[in-house]
C-alpha cells in the first residue's frame, strides 16, 4: 500500500502540471525516481573485508531487504545477472542465456524481482554488449537460446577485426585472414575479453534478442549499458529502440564532450552517469565547495542544460576501493566509510546529491551505512517532487559552503551544505532534515500553495484528501494519516 498511495499521488500531480510524457526511449522526462545501486565490487562474496562492513548483496539478500528498498527507491541496479556461476561480478559473462550466476540462481533473481515489483520498485539489468568471455579458448563462444526471440551462436567472425585475440600468439585464432574476421571495432578496445562487432548484423540480432529476452521474460524494466565508449552510439538507440525499456543508463566514463557526442550519436535514447558531476562533488573533502556551483567550477550535464539525461552518483563499483589492483576510490581516497570524519563528507554529498536535478543513485556501501540519514533526505526529496529536470533557481558558494534553491513538481527546498553555510531559517521554509556529526547540512522546505485542495483517488476507490500541515504534505487513507513516503503517521 506505502508505494501505491505515493504513486498515485504523483500520477494526479503530474497529470494537472500537464507534464509531457518523454520523447526519448529511455528517458523519462520529468523524472522523480531515486535509484539504488544494490551492489558493490566482489560483494557476492560470502567472506571478504569489505562484508564486515557493507553486507553481502546476493538475490538472496536483497530479497530480506525489498520492504526497505521499496518504501525508499523506485529504480535499482542490478550487477550483471548473466553467467554461468564462476564469472565473478559478471563483466565477462559467457552464456549471456544462462542467469545461474554468482550473484544467485535464476529462481532467487525472479523472487527478487518479483517481490520489487510488488513494492512498485523497477529494475535496471546491468548489460555487457561491447565484450564477453569465451566457451573454452579465445575465439569460441556458447550458444544463447532466448526463447522466441532466437537461438544465437556467435563465432570469431562477430569478433572485432583488431581484437588482440588476433595478434597474440598465445590466441587460437592467432594470424586468423580478415575474412574470418569482423569489422574494426567502432568504439575503444576492452582487451578483458572479445570485443563484439556491432556492425555485424549477427551481433546486432543477438542484441536486439538479449535486451528484448530481458524485459519481456526475465522482467526487468531497464538497462544500465556497460562500457559504451567501446561501441557507437548508433547501436544503442537501435537496441533501444527494439526494446524500448522504461530506462537506459549508458557509462560513458569521459569528459562532457565526449557524453554530448554520444548523446548525439544516440538520439538522445539513454541517460549517462555523470562522472563529471562525481567528480565536481569529490571537492566536499578538500574544501573546495565552488566545484558544486555550476555558475563556478561545477562540471556536469546541468552546467550544459542536459539534466534530463544525469544520473549522479557519489561512488560506484569501480570508483569505490574496489580491493583489487584496479580499486580506484576517488571520493574519500585512503578513508574508511565507517570514520566519523568520511560520514560527514558522505552526507554531505548526499543532500547536495539528492536536492538536485537528474536522477541520483545511491551507492549500497554508503546506503547500508548511513541508511537512516539517506532515507531522511530521499523523504524530502520526493515531498517537495524534485526531479531530472528540477531548475536551480539560485546558488551561491563560499569557503566550507554551499547553498542552492531548487524547484520541484510540489515544492521548493533550500539545501545548505559545509560547517561554515547559515543557519538561518529562510522566510517561508522549515526545517525539513538537518545532519552530520558536525551538523554538515541543512535542507529547507516550502510546499506550493493550494496543493491541499485537490482530491486523489486511491486503489479503494475512495475520495480523500491530501493535505499540507505545518508546511509538509499528507495524504488521509481509511482514516489513517501517511506522510508522501507512505509511512503512517502517529
């Protein structure tokens, strides 16, 4: 019931704002959702150092876990659920058919959709087409049976011609003529595994089957693309396009440039994460609070007027120490997530994150450790309905602060982050949620005049009302007052 009144809310809201419905397959305009990245490196594992601190994330887990998740997020990413079981995280899968994998069998992973699902929770699949491991030497592959939409067995001619697989001696398809080979590959080389030709039209089928497979049999809602500086763009969209997913999120990991070029390539038919943004918001540990004014030295897809196509994130898979040779942790470098001091930059990060425009996503590590505070900051987030295309209407920034206002479908909110930002309570606003163990942000609230008078209908049929009270909003059901989150009242 907790989703269905908050959807059902936001569906009349949306449909008296006369908000346009998105163009673009993939990306939905206007969009409210929190997304929650419900894994991190290696964290399938049942005994590693990072378990003590985060908590493993196998299907079996996230199940235990979809009352909190769905009353929080309405979109999570799933790690690559393709196998077999011995592929690790699942970056180089090989039988893309076969979803036993390290993460859990296929019978967990639907229970675990299914049981979102019902929370009105969609799933992003984590979808690996530029490369994919091999059946048992460097230029055979396993046959992929999705079912109606074909049965797929790609060979070394679907290989890109420039594969190293090609000139590596130790290759058993070393010296190969080019015409048992494919094309040159569109996009960067990932020498990890085969680089797949996509203009192969064999390739090209397969694909259009695996993401067709996904949404229609295994259920998933969407797509979190990896590594598409490995192929054009031209070849997303036509993916897309033959899918049509609720979203696609590309990881472009490159300048702004180079993600409005693909955004360009693709037609616009996918999001990007905003690694520029990530990295604007690593300034919080130095101090430098200026990186997080698009007016100063903020670089992302809002400084370019493309927030309808931002996924923010604070940390990730591979920018988060990953533990391995390739552990990158760029947000908080040499710092434990569980230290007071990182908490504050964290949090931080998060309502400056979670007040802005674009679609935010929440890493599991920093999630599992500071769940109350985020849950509080998400709250707000969709009371006041902030969403991608959410206009800035001022910031400013000092030394150690940062403050921004920011229009959403229901309301205003103020966020104020850094130990030296005013605590001065702005006419017209309360106190929403305030935070750190340093007291490290504020974020003001002013919901919109008259929302009160408007009724809803809910699943029973019923009239009832909505209603703002001491400046926040809240819906009565069956007699019973719930806050937008759905959360019952006292």
């Amino acid at each position: 019931m907790k989703k269905s009144i908050l959807t059902s809310l936001i569906i009349v809201l949306l449909a008296s704002a006369g908000v346009v419905c998105a163009s673009n397959v993939g990306v939905p305009a206007e969009c409210e959702d929190v997304m929650l990245q419900a894994f991190y490196w290696d964290s399938y594992k049942t005994k590693t150092s990072t378990d003590s601190k985060f908590g493993r994330t196998k299907w079996i887990d996230l199940l235990k876990d979809t009352a909190a998740i769905n009353a929080n997020f309405d979109v999570v990413w799933f790690p690559p659920s393709a196998g077999p079981t011995g592929c690790g995280v699942g970056y180089s899968a090989r039988q893309y058919s076969n979803q036993e994998s390290d993460w859990g069998t296929k019978t967990a992973l639907n229970n675990l959709i299914t049981a979102l699902h019902k929370g009105n929770t969609k799933v992003l699949a984590d979808v690996v087409l530029n490369h994919r491991g091999n059946l048992s030497s460097w230029c055979n592959f396993f046959t992929d049976y999705f079912g109606s939409y074909g049965t797929f067995t790609l060979t070394q001619k679907e290989i890109c011609r420039n594969d190293e697989c090609f000139t590596d001696a130790k290759s058993s398809c070393y010296g190969a003529s080019t015409s048992e080979r494919g094309a040159n590959d569109t996009g960067n080389n990932f020498d990890g595994a085969r680089d797949l030709d996509h203009t192969s039209e064999v390739v090209q089928n397969w694909s259009k089957a695996y993401t067709q497979w996904l949404l229609n049999t295994m259920k998933y809602d969407g797509f979190r693309y990896d590594m598409t500086l490995g192929f054009h763009g031209r070849y997303l969209k036509m993916y897309n396009e033959a899918a049509q997913p609720y979203m696609s999120v590309s990881e472009l990991w490159e300048s702004i440039s180079r993600q409005k070029q693909h955004l360009q390539e693709c037609d616009s038919n996918t999001m990007i994460f905003d690694f520029q943004a990530k990295y604007s918001m690593k300034g919080i540990v130095t101090g430098s609070y200026g990186k997080l004014n698009a007016n100063k030295t903020f670089e992302g897809l809002r400084k370019h007027g493309l927030e309808r196509y931002s996924v923010t994130f604070i940390d990730n898979h591979d920018t988060f120490d990953r533990g391995d040779a390739y552990g990158k942790n760029q947000f908080t470098p040499s710092t434990d997530l569980s230290t007071a001091t990182n908490k504050d930059f964290v949090l931080q990060a998060s309502a400056y994150m979670l007040m802005m425009p674009g679609v935010p996503c929440v890493f599991y590590p920093h999630w599992a450790s500071y769940k109350d505070e985020i849950n509080e900051l998400i709250a707000v987030r969709k009371q006041a309905g902030i969403h991608s295309q959410s206009q800035v209407l001022a910031e400013e920034s000092g030394q150690y602060k940062y403050h921004a206002t920011i229009q959403g479908h229901r309301g205003k909110v103020i966020v104020r982050v850094g130990k030296y930002r005013s605590t001065t309570l702005p006419e017209g606003y309360e106190v929403a949620v305030e935070g750190g163990d340093r007291g490290a942000y504020t974020v003001y609230i002013q919901m919109e005049k008259g929302i009160e008078t408007s009724s809803l209908t809910l699943p029973s049929s019923r009239e009832e009302k909505k209603f703002l009270k001491d400046g926040k909003l809240y819906l009565m059901y069956e007699g019973q007052m719930y806050d937008v989150q759905g959360r019952r009242v006292k």
